[in-house]
C-alpha cells in the first residue's frame, strides 16, 4: 500500500497529509519512508552516473559539489 501511495503523494497534487487522515498515522509513515528513500535512491544513481562519466578531478568536483569535499576528495 505504501509503494503505491508514495507514487500518489510525489505524483499528484495529493499530500502527505492527506494520506494520514484517509489512511491513518501508520500508512502515512510509511509512505513519507518510501518517498525519502526513492529520492536517495534517484540522488545517488544521479551521483554514480556522475562518476562514471566524468572521472577528470575538475568535473567530477562540478559535478558533485559540496558532497566531493565532505567525501574528502582531493
């Protein structure tokens, strides 16, 4: 049900809100969990892709912003 309804709520001008009260506390967690982990998962296939293509320091950097620093990357 969650995997469905965060479609819903990133899709459609429906809120987050608006699945607690149809569907209660529980479901709405779980689908604000579903929709934080789909996001961390297009940033970071976004991320990998960036790597993969631009493997110069120079882009890679551009590329990646403040996440190359914090990484540690020289």
């Amino acid at each position: 049900m969650a995997g469905i309804l965060h479609d819903v709520v990133d899709d459609t001008s429906e809120s987050l809100k608006s699945i607690e009260e149809q569907f209660g506390d529980d479901v709405a967690s779980l689908v604000s969990g579903v929709s934080k982990l789909s996001y961390i998962n297009q940033v970071t296939s976004m991320l990998v892709k960036c790597v993969i293509e631009h493997r110069n320091n120079t882009l890679l950097r551009a590329c990646l912003g403040p996440w190359y620093a914090e990484a540690g990357c020289k």
